[in-house]
C-alpha cells in the first residue's frame, strides 16, 4: 500500500505541499493540462531554492481567471476546503486542486502528516496571534497535534490549514515500509530557527503493519475531498 506522507516539521502551506511534490516528481505540465480541463488558465512556476543548507522547490501558482470564475469551476470538486475556507482567492483554489492532482499522480492510497510546528508572538505581517485564531480553531476541530518553534511569526497558512484538515485522515509518525522517493517543497522565506520547507514521502508501507503512533484518534471535521475526475 502507497502512503503520501506529510511531514510539516516547520509550518506548512499549499504551496509549500505543491513544491515539495513536484521535487518528488510530479509534472508541473501534467498538472496545468489537467485544470485546462476544467477550464482554467493556470500556470506553475517552479525554481530552484535553499532553505537551512537545504536544495528544495519553491513554488508559484497564477490563474488568469478571477476569484467567481475559479470558484465556479472548482467549487463542486472543492466544495468541503470552500466550505472551511471560502474567501480563498483562485490562485489558491487552484493550489489546492494542484496538490490534489500530483498527489494522485504518484498513485498513493491515502495520506497521512506529522505533527505540526508553528511559530509564536505576533505575526509581523497581519499582526494576529499566532497561531491564527482560523488555524486555532481547525487545529481544534479535527485534532491535530501541535508543537511552537522559536519562530516570531505565522509558518501555518489559513489556506494550507484548511487543506489538511479536509484532506489528512490521521496525524501520525511515519509508517514502516520501503521509501519510494522523496520531495522537499520551500515556503517563500528563509528562517534561521528551523528550514521553512514541508517533506513529503512516498512509501510503500510493510502490508499489515500499522503505524508506530498515532497522535490523536479523532476523524477530521471533513471527509476526504477525493480527486477532481
């Protein structure tokens, strides 16, 4: 059985997901003809980035259409991230449907993340507690585990929380198994605490073993969102 697993060891974004995925291999190419489907103008933009002495992908996502048209062509396929999330813009309703087309072109049967680790203090941008009282709040509702590094700013987005909590089943350790292959995916800044990137891990995990631990039992607030087909 293939498991994706998340591991956000230093916050975690959409975009963050989407470049470590396509470190890992996912084609960027593949994936815009795939929106072209619904409809959509997208484009990827991915380049080359270091984060703590790390090589990783930094990603970029741009949709020629505007936030009603995006919604409209997405909004069934992404109806449960709409719900938790509704005035994402399309450049990340786009994200999220990025994600959810790589993630399925390595054929993974279901997803699992790690722990999570946010900052602290006040953000210096939006000047909210931190973490956001939107994060706070999903972090509550569908359990999943927390953990503050020495970090005086916001390293979870709304938008990428939102995706976890529809998407991610269980926040455990990882799986035994063999490892598939590996992806490292840049957030849009250098911290000197800890190297802002999300890893992501393929791997074929050891039939019938469970994993080591899991962190909290409770079923996110969501089910599945499932693919865009």
């Amino acid at each position: 059985m293939k498991t994706l697993y998340i591991d956000c060891f230093a916050g975690f974004t959409t975009k963050m997901l989407l470049g470590a995925l396509l470190d890992m291999g996912a084609s960027a190419d593949y994936i815009c003809a795939e929106l072209k489907e619904c409809g959509l103008a997208v484009t990827i933009e991915r380049s080359a980035a270091e984060r703590g002495g790390m090589n990783c992908t930094l990603a970029h996502v741009t949709c020629a259409d505007d936030d009603g048209a995006a919604r409209a062509k997405l909004g069934v396929r992404l109806e449960s991230l709409c719900a938790l999330c509704p005035q994402a813009t399309a450049a990340q309703l786009c994200a999220w449907a990025a994600v959810m087309i790589a993630a399925e072109s390595f054929g993974a049967d279901g997803f699992a993340c790690s722990l999570l680790s946010d900052g602290h203090g006040i953000d210096g941008e939006s000047g909210a507690p931190v973490p956001s009282p939107f994060v706070m709040t999903l972090l509550q509702k569908c359990g999943a585990p927390i953990r503050t590094v020495d970090i005086e700013r916001e390293l979870i987005s709304d938008e990428g929380m939102a995706y976890l909590a529809s998407s991610v089943k269980s926040f455990r350790l990882m799986p035994s198994g063999t490892i598939l292959c590996t992806g490292y995916g840049a957030g849009r800044f250098d911290a000197d605490a800890v190297p802002y990137l999300v890893r992501t891990v393929l791997i074929d995990a050891d039939e019938g073993a469970d994993f080591l631990t899991e962190f909290h039992l409770d079923i996110p607030i969501t089910d599945s969102i499932g693919g865009l087909a």
